[in-house]
C-alpha cells in the first residue's frame, strides 16, 4: 500500500469515526432499537406483571409528583398529578431504552440522555425522546394501586 492510499484509507478510517459518533449522538429522530451506550444505567427489562399486581400504596405517592416501582421484572412510574388521579407510565425511555430513574418537578427523568416526560401522560417535555413514556392501566383497589 503507498504512502497516499494508506492515508486515504486512515481518512476514510476518521471519517467512519466520526459519523458512528454522531449516530451516538443523535437528537433521538432516529428510531434505533440500540442497547444504552451508558453502561452505568441499568438495562430496561420489559417482562409484564399481571394484573392486580400490587404496586405502591395511595399514601406512598405524592400529590403531584409521583414514584417508580418495580413491577414484575421491569418498573412503572405511579403518579398524582391531582388529588386522588393516579396514573401509569412504562419506565422504559422511548428514546434507547434505559429505565427512568427520578420523578422531580412535575416531570419523569431519564438519565441515559436527559429526556424528561409529564407526570400527567408521559409526553416528552424535553428531548431527545420523540415519543413519549407508554401508559400502564392502573388502579385503586382499598389503599393500593394496582396494575389494571
Ligand atoms: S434513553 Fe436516551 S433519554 Fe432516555
């Protein structure tokens, strides 16, 4: 190989980089079923639990705010977005599949690339996701709310 080709071929080498860099990157307008790229996030599991399953009692979730909780072998996020309005949201980021890991300030955050959803249907507030969190039936049976 000479000298001008073996520099082509190391160009042509950054280049493809580069670009695997920017799909890392991306705004989230792709619809990649790639694994999370921050290996310290745990991995979203996406098994079901049953219905009636339990997941967190009324009391334990704030008004206006909201909890995640483990259901089955993956998470749900119980919110009140008014008194006595509960809702159910999939845990799992649309955007590459991490598990969201705080509700604060009205809005569900995950940490993989810092996109935030409503507490009161899971739309993206802020990106990257595109999509928002996927709804979950729950409801109240005595002083629990369980999955519908
Ligand atoms: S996985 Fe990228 S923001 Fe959630």
């Amino acid at each position: 190989m000479s000298q001008m080709s073996r520099r082509n071929v190391l160009a042509a080498g950054a280049v493809g980089v580069a670009g695997v860099a920017l799909v890392g990157c991306s705004s989230g307008d792709d619809t990649s079923t790639s694994e999370p790229t921050d290996q310290a996030t745990e991995p979203a599991q996406t098994s079901p639990a049953a219905a009636g399953e339990e997941l967190v009692a009324t009391a334990d979730v704030p008004v206006d705010s909201g909890v995640i909780v483990d259901a089955g072998e993956t998470k749900v996020v119980v919110t009140q977005p008014q008194a006595e309005q509960y809702v159910g949201l999939s845990a799992v980021c649309p955007h590459q599949g991490c598990l969201v890991n705080e509700v604060a300030d009205q809005v569900i955050v995950c940490p993989c690339h810092g996109s935030q959803f409503s507490i009161t249907d899971g739309s993206v507030v802020q990106g990257p996701a595109m999509t928002g969190l996927s709804p979950v039936p729950v409801v109240v049976d005595g002083d629990q709310i369980v999955l519908g």
